[in-house]
C-alpha cells in the first residue's frame, strides 16, 4: 500500500549498443513519451526517463510495482517497436531502497562505462527537466532527483573520483599541462598526421595552443589537417630547423628507426637556451630515441608510459569510488527516511481529527452548561482542553516519528495509533487510507 | 622570545607544519584545511612578540644570533604566506611552516643567549633598514630553496613517468616552479644588494669607513656573487629548470653555512660585539 521507488531498465553492461540503440530515445521525444507512458501505465504515478547512449533506464514512483513494470515494459515494446523477448534478458529490475542506491550512484557516475566521468549528471538533470516538463514527476522524484544531484556533488567534493586521466590523448595533454604552466604561448609540432595526433593536437587546442606546426610524409594530408586546425603545414624533409621551435612535439609517423636521435637534440636544446621540450611519441616503432628522455629538460613520454598513466588513473578512480559507495549508502538512508516519513502523513491527518473530534464532542456536550459561564471563564475551558488535546497529540506523533514504540515501522505504529482512536470507522479503516493518499499526491 | 607568546606560537606553526603536511598526503582534515590560516596566526603572534619586544628596546630587536634567527623565521613565515597565497601553491606551506617551527623551536631550547644592550652611539635608522632588509633577502633565498626543492621532486617524478598522483592533480607546473625561483632570486637579491649599501653607509657614519672586511661581510659577498651569477647564467646562457634548481640549492646550503658559520665562530660586529 505504500509509495515506492523503482528502476528499471538496460546498461553497458546488460545490453550491447545494439540493444541499447533500439530502445534509447531522441533527447526531442521524451516529453511526449513520458506523457504517452503515463497513459499506457496507469499503476505508475509518477516517472522519468533516462536515456543516454550507455543506459535506457525507466524510474517511477508507484504503489503497485509488479504491475507497473509489466506495464512499463509493454509500453516500451510497443513505442519503439521492438519485441520485449529482444531486450527482456537484459532487463534489470531494482526496487524500494536498490532503486534510490541505483539512480544515486547513476548521478555519481559510479555505474558509468568510465567511473568517474562527468557527463552522466547533466545527462541525468536533463532527463529530470524533461519529466518535470512532462509534467510526470510528482513529490517523490523531485525529491529523488535533487537529492541524486547532491549526492554527486559531494560525492566529486569528498573522493578523487574524476581526477586522473583516462584516455591516452587526455594523459598527453594532462602532463603538458604537469610541464608548462600555459600552452598560449607554446608551439606544437606534429611529426604525421594521423587520427591520434590530430585529437592530442585537438586537446592541446583546447588548452589554449595557438601556434601548431603539422608535417607528413605525404604533404597533402599535412596541409589539410593544418586546414582542420588552424596549423601550418611543413614539408617532411624540411621540418628540423622548427624542431627548436616546439615547446611540444608529437610523433606518429610509420619508421623503422627513430625520426629524431639524441645527439641531434641535443644542439637544439641548446639553441632553446634549454627550455623544457615535452615529447609525445605515439609512433609504433617509436620515432623518438629513448635517449631523448636523460637530455636536460626533455620529458619523453612514448605510447606505453601514457598508456600507463591511463592504467594509474583508472585504478585511483576505482578505489576512490569505494569511498564514494559509502557516501551514497548513507544519503540512501538519510532519503529513505524522508520517504517513510511521508507514509506518516495521512495516518498523523486521521489521528490529529479523530482527537478534535472528540474534543468538540465533548464540549458540545456541555453546551448548556458552558453557555451559562462567563465569558472569560468559557475561554479558558476552550484553551484548557485544546491544550490538553495538543500535549496529548504531541506525546502520540512525535513518539511514532521518533520510533518510540516498539516497532520497527513508523507507519505501522501510526495505523495503530489511528485504529484506536477513530472508533467509528474501525472496519472501514482502509477506505479512508486511500482516500487520503489521493490527497498527499497532490501535496 | 616571551613563553607568554612562544608558546602559542610555536604551537600555531606546528599545526600548520602538520597540517600541510596531511594536505599533500591527501589526508582531508580540518587541521589540513586550516594550514595556511594557522601559518598566518603564527605570524601573527609573532609579529606581536617582536613589536613588544622592539617597543622596549626602542629598535629592532636583532642584536644577536639568536634573535636574529627569530626575525628570519619570522620574515620567511610572512614572505612564505605571501607566495603560498599569491601563486595558490599550499605545497610550499610543507616546506615553510616546519623549517620556521624547527628554527624557533632551536633558538627558544638551545641558542638562546643573554640580550646585549646596544651602545646608544650604533643607534641609527640605519640599523632597522639594514637588518630587515638583510634578513629578508634570506628569507626569500630559503623560499626559492624550497620552490627549488619542489621542483627537483616533480622534475624526477615527470622523468620517471610517474607523474599523475591523484592528490597530484593541483600541483603546480615546472614552469611556474621555475619562474616563482627566478623571482624570488631576483628580489632576494635586490634586497641583499640595498642591505649591503645600506651597511656601508651605516658603517661610514659611525666608524668611518664603509667596509671593515670582517668575516660576516666578506661571506656576505661571496653570497651575493654566488647568486649573481645564478641570476646572469639563467640570462646568458639560458640556464633553468632542473639546472637552475640545483644550483638554487647549492649556493643556499653555502648561505646556511656562512649565516651559522660566521655567527657562531666568528661573530664580529654583525655578532654584536661592537667594539
């Protein structure tokens, strides 16, 4: 008969993107899909949909989940045409307190491809923003959803999860930025143009390169990478008088001995008046002398020593995040309670009347009576049972709010507490629940 | 210094020291967010103590070794702050606070050494300006000392392709290692080079001549060509970073030596036996 949370949905990891593509929606269509879900679910009272290329995930608020799946995975099936025996083993179900552990460690980016990245929260504000648009998220998502948001942003205050660096390209840039303190000023040298230079170049950019030198073994595709970034191409067998020019050199190009040997670097390190060169050798072979890294104020750093840095951050982030499961297992609890709190509501409601109720029977009672006092004295009898009444009604909430009696469920004691009070609607108890739950819907 | 104030002091620096400490091993505390504050207050008590003290001796209060340590701790916590808060490089605060806690702590248990009354004939406006400005050129060569030791570390970490610690991820880069070295150099030695002509002239109007050649001035020469040419090779022949740090480093322990050298064996009149 209570509220609950559910989740329920596919990942990276329960479906391959060739599940994942047929299910997931366009990020224009989810206003007008929430609305038809509603329509086709009516057991779900309040949903959002989560719609990312690693998850399609559909999180509601019902009092009836086993029905609300069902209808859920139907409503699925149908709208993106797809047969629910396709995507159904990759179906994965979490209710009540897994389901509010699952959306907090979605927003964490505990459960991402790479933990830690920070795209899922917005990616996450967004889905919210549409069922708020929607018009489906009610009480309880507003509430899961920005406590979601908070426990992300504690969770990246307190741990080192998005710290580090993850992919090669970003490991190069993330020393660059280790050695030089800005790269406005700095020069970049690209020895071919391949796909991995050009992101490195391309990070490097967005750190703030302005001057980039491009050259290859076949001209044209140096001319027209440099076109792409705003670089000057070189010609291949001419590139060594800039090499003293580069603040940042990166190598990929196909040779079977290194391009650059370390008796030639050293003279343009001198010419440099010794300022730092950071080398990138993403080549395979490698087309920097090893050597290259003893010259003073040279930081080789070939394809497996970035490959390393990757492998560090990777297991930093994964240990960090250990520390970020705790945090989300306490807010867990700290919205759990919140929510069982709300089951209280209706229940307080009914007990709070069944008391007036009989106070003003019993005043009614001695109408004749009080109408013959004074008035001043009739109102202190109004007060003096109104307080009695409230020092009594005190005593029942704040003990069930607070657990005081004995059971484990704060609703369950309430139900108690309001059985015995309303002796009139004893045998009907349930109809009146339900009434009033209605009611705090709209709350 | 007064146990009124050496106590709190000392106990400001340390938990500072302890704090910078747990904040580069990435040990979140309060004590480790509180370092630089606690470095200030140290300061600042200090700066009390030594106004105290320079009110009842109507000068600065430099007139031995002892004391004059206590002033160069004293500088270097301040020219410390500065640089931590100015370049936003709490790493330095590791360096700073435990050297002015261990200086201080030395001076209060062992140096400390009976205060000599100043002659009222040395008494001049000379002597406060050529003794701040003395120690706080050495103040400012402990700090490019430790800038440069921090360098030596990050260099060999980046060297060694084990750079990306995660509580690494705020750490400053080489190249702002290396400038803040070479500037603080710059105007270490500056005020090195006004302290001596300061001196002089100080030394002019009272003995009559302007250099006597007693051991604290001829080391203190020595210094300032040592870090003269410091300054000329990274202009000429471009020599920075690693070199440059190293040698940041060398002429430093040859500083430490002099200062502690000459004022301990060989005091002479910058040891306060004026004659």
């Amino acid at each position: 008969m209570r509220e609950s949370l559910f989740i329920f949905g596919i990942n990276h990891r329960t479906a391959p993107v060739a599940v994942r593509e047929r299910l997931a929606y366009p990020e224009g269509e989810i206003v007008a899909a929430l609305a038809r879900l509603k329509q086709a679910a009516p057991a779900i009272d309040e949903v959002a949909l989560i719609s990312t290329c690693n998850r399609v995930e559909i999180m509601g608020v019902t009092i009836a989940p086993d029905r609300a799946q069902r209808e859920a995975t139907n409503f699925l099936a149908c709208d993106r045409g797809v047969d629910a025996t396709d995507f159904a083993p990759a179906l994965y179900v979490h209710q009540a307190r897994a389901a509010v552990r699952h959306l907090f460690r979605v927003g964490a980016s505990l459960d991402s491809m790479v933990v830690g990245e920070p795209q899922i929260l917005g990616q996450l504000k967004n889905a919210y923003a549409q069922a708020a648009a929607a018009g489906t998220a009610g009480l309880v998502l507003h509430r899961a959803f920005h406590k979601a948001f908070s426990v992300a942003k504690r969770v990246r205050k307190a741990t080192l999860i998005g710290h580090g660096s993850v992919s090669v390209s970003s490991a190069a840039v993330g020393l660059a930025a280790k050695i030089f303190d800005t790269l406005t000023d700095k020069t970049v040298l690209l020895i071919g143009a391949g796909q991995m230079a050009e992101l490195t170049a391309r990070n490097l950019k967005r750190l703030g390169v302005q001057s980039l030198l491009i050259t290859s073994r076949t001209f044209d595709n140096a001319v027209a990478l440099a076109r792409r970034l705003d670089g000057t191409a070189v010609p291949f067998d001419n590139f060594r008088p800039y090499l003293k020019l580069a603040d940042v050199v990166v190598g990929s190009v196909a040779a079977a001995a290194p391009v650059i040997g370390p008796e030639e670097f050293e003279g343009v390190i001198r010419e440099r008046r010794y300022r730092p060169v950071f080398m990138i050798d993403l080549g395979v072979p490698r087309n920097f002398d090893q050597r290259l890294n003893a010259l003073e104020n040279v930081y080789l750093y070939d394809i497996d020593d970035l490959s390393t840095v990757v492998q560090e951050s990777i297991g930093d982030r994964e240990r960090e995040a250990e520390k970020a499961e705790g945090i989300v297992d306490l807010e867990v609890d700290s919205f759990l309670k919140w929510l069982g709190g709300l089951d209280l509501v209706p229940a307080i409601k009914d007990i709070r009347s069944s008391v007036e109720q009989l106070r003003e029977l019993e005043l009614e009672r001695h109408r004749a009576w009080l109408a013959s006092l004074a008035p001043g004295e009739r109102e202190r009898i109004e007060s003096m049972t109104r307080g009695l009444v409230n020092k009594l009604l005190h005593r029942i909430l704040s003990g069930i709010r607070e657990g005081r009696a004995g059971v484990a469920d704060g609703a369950y004691a309430a139900e108690i507490a309001r059985r015995l009070l309303s002796n009139e609607l004893a045998i009907e108890g349930d109809v009146l629940i339900d009434d009033d739950s209605d009611e705090d819907d709209d709350l | 210094m007064n146990t009124v104030w050496l106590i709190p002091t000392l106990a400001c620096y340390a938990m500072s020291a302890a704090g910078f400490a747990m904040e580069r091993a990435g040990i979140r505390t309060r004590l480790a967010r509180w370092a630089t504050p606690m470095l200030a207050a140290g300061a600042a008590l200090q700066t009390g103590d030594l106004l105290m003290r320079g009110i009842q001796a109507g000068n600065v209060p430099v007139t031995n070794f002892g004391q004059s340590l206590v002033f160069l701790a004293w500088l270097t916590a301040l020219a410390g702050l500065v640089v931590i808060v100015r370049t936003r490089m709490p790493v330095i605060g590791v360096y700073v606070a435990p050297i002015v806690f261990v200086v201080l702590a030395l001076e209060a248990t062992t140096v400390r050494q009976a205060r000599l009354a100043m002659p009222q004939t040395l008494r001049s406006v000379w002597l406060p300006i050529h003794v701040t400005l003395a120690l706080l050129g050495y103040a400012l060569f402990v700090i490019a000392a430790g800038v440069s030791l921090v360098y030596l570390v990050y260099e060999k970490r980046l060297k060694a392709k084990r750079p990306l610690m995660p509580t690494d991820e705020r750490t400053p880069s080489l190249e702002k290692l290396d400038r803040i070295n070479y500037r603080l150099l710059g105007w270490g030695f500056l005020m090195l080079s006004l302290a001596i002509v300061t001196g002089a002239i100080w030394a002019d109007a009272i003995w009559g001549q302007f250099w006597s050649w007693e051991p604290a001035e001829s080391w203190t020469l020595v210094i300032w060509f040592l870090y003269a040419g410091l300054l000329e090779s990274r202009l000429t022949v471009g020599w920075r970073g690693r070199r440059a740090a190293a040698l940041t480093i060398v002429v430093f322990t040859v500083l430490v030596g002099s200062f502690v050298g000459v004022s301990l064996l060989a005091p002479g009149k910058h040891g306060g036996n004026f004659g």
